[in-house]
C-alpha cells in the first residue's frame, strides 16, 4: 500500500480531523459535500487504524 512505501521511505504521516471549515474560502462546498455524504445511505466506508493498515499488508506481502 501507498502508505506503508512512504513510512519505509521516511515519510512522516499524521492523520488529524480538521473542525469545520466555516468562513475559509474554498473549503465550505467540501464540508458541504461531507456532510452530504454522511446522510447518503448509499455510501458505506469503514474507518481503520493506521497499524490495521499495515498489519493487512504485512499478511498480504508475506502470503506473496
């Protein structure tokens, strides 16, 4: 995965939540959208964990 090939190439990922971006130009209409999306019963994702991530690869590369 993208994430892991970046770690091991010294890569320093943060995933941080944001608080809305109210009155911030260029940044209302994707709240907007999010927001959309969290009422759109259509729409399914899961959050996970950074180590889950890399746990799955590490099972994947090693079946390989």
């Amino acid at each position: 995965m993208k994430t892991i090939t970046l770690v091991k190439e010294n890569w320093n990922i943060e995933y941080t939540w944001i608080k809305a971006h109210a009155g911030h130009y260029g940044k209302e209409l994707p709240d907007k959208l999010a927001k959309e999306a969290t009422r759109n019963s259509d729409i399914c994702y899961n959050k996970f964990p950074k180590s889950e991530i890399e746990h799955e690869e590490r099972e994947k590369s090693m079946e390989k």
